[in-house]
C-alpha cells in the first residue's frame, strides 16, 4: 500500500494542475470577450450603404405571366406562400452576414448599425429558405425551368442550404449541363459557413 500512496499523490497534484490551468485560461477567455464587447460597444457607426448587398433578380418567374407557375401556386399553399414572401423581399436591402457574430458586426460597423444589419440579414435567411423550399416544390412538379430560375437566384445570393444545391445538381445532371455542375461547385467553394463540407460531398457523390 504505500508503493501506491505516492503515485496517488503525484495523480492529485497533476489534476489540481491542470484544473487551475484550465480555470485560468476560462478566466483568461471570459475576460478577452468582455474587452472586446466593450470595444465593440464603443465602436462609432460606420458607412454601411456599400456592402455586398443582394441585387434582386428582375428576370425571376413571375405569376401573373407564367401559366405553368401560376397553376402549381394555385395548387400548392406552401409553394405559394413561399412565392410571395419572396416576393415581399422586392427592393430590400439584404445582406449575407452569416460569417459574423453581433460583436464582430459593431466592431465592424458600429453598434448603432447591429439593429439595421440584423434586420437585413433576417430578410436575406428568408430569401434563401423561400427560394430552397419554392424551387425544390416546383421541381418535384417538374416545372425544372422555373425551379432552376429560382434556385439559381439562391445559388448567386450565397445560399448554403443543402436542398438548394442537391436539387440544382439534379436538375443539371438530368440535363446534361455540365457547365452548371461546374458553376455550383464554384458557387459551394465560396460558402463560409459550417455547411460547406456538406455540400461539397453532396456534389462530389455521382
């Protein structure tokens, strides 16, 4: 029994160790976010009117003159209330800030910029999940010209939902558009949030 005591020993030593380093490098991170809040709480506003804004697609199918579409909304309630709140989006600003988080954004802009910026990146989330849930209903209705217009809107907006580029990859290998198989993969590269790895692998499967 005492061979074992003083390897018992040295074991509690080293776990109070690392238990204080762990506690202090905690410390040490809780107070780095609080410095840089506070930074970013000071921060002055800053010029926002030209960032990368999402430019609106004038030449997206519309209903009043497309009977295929027109006949599928009719017919369809979550296809149409997706239509229309994509449309609803028509001539505001909206904005792909997925890569930053509210202190990056009033470190970056200033704090009296974060409600602005907030509300325009909640109107970019609802472009880009309308256009993946309109374009994956009007594919399974076969209308693909319309579904591709839309999801192609998504794929230039910098969407990174997954249905988005699984259903344009259907679309373009049904098609023998290998050129559009190439411009999606492009489009995925640029993705910076954690979908990326997803995506990818969804358009490298065969």
């Amino acid at each position: 029994m005492h061979f074992i005591l003083p390897y018992f020993i040295i074991i509690l030593v080293v776990i109070q160790l690392l238990l204080k380093k762990s506690d202090n490098s905690q410390q040490n991170k809780i107070k780095q976010f609080w410095e840089r809040e506070q930074k970013a709480n000071a921060t002055r506003k800053q010029d926002i009117s030209n960032l990368n804004y999402v430019k609106w697609d004038d030449s997206l199918p519309l209903k009043e003159d497309n009977r295929t579409l027109s006949d599928i909304l009719d017919n369809n309630n979550e296809a149409l209330a997706s239509y229309e709140a994509i449309m609803s989006l028509k001539g505001k600003q909206m904005i792909n800030l997925t890569e930053y988080s509210n202190t990056d954004l009033k470190l970056k802009y200033g704090v009296a910029n974060l409600e602005t910026l907030t509300e325009y990146e909640d109107n970019y989330t609802s472009l880009i999940m309308n256009i993946a849930t309109l374009g994956h209903i009007l594919m399974e209705q076969e209308d693909t010209k319309d579904a591709a217009a839309y999801l192609e809107f998504g794929i230039r907006s910098g969407s990174d939902i997954r249905s988005n580029y699984a259903d344009l990859k259907n679309i373009y290998t049904n098609e023998g558009n290998n050129s559009g198989l190439s411009n999606l993969k492009r489009y995925a590269e640029l993705i910076k949030s954690v979908n990326k790895d997803t995506i990818m692998h969804i358009l490298d499967e065969a």
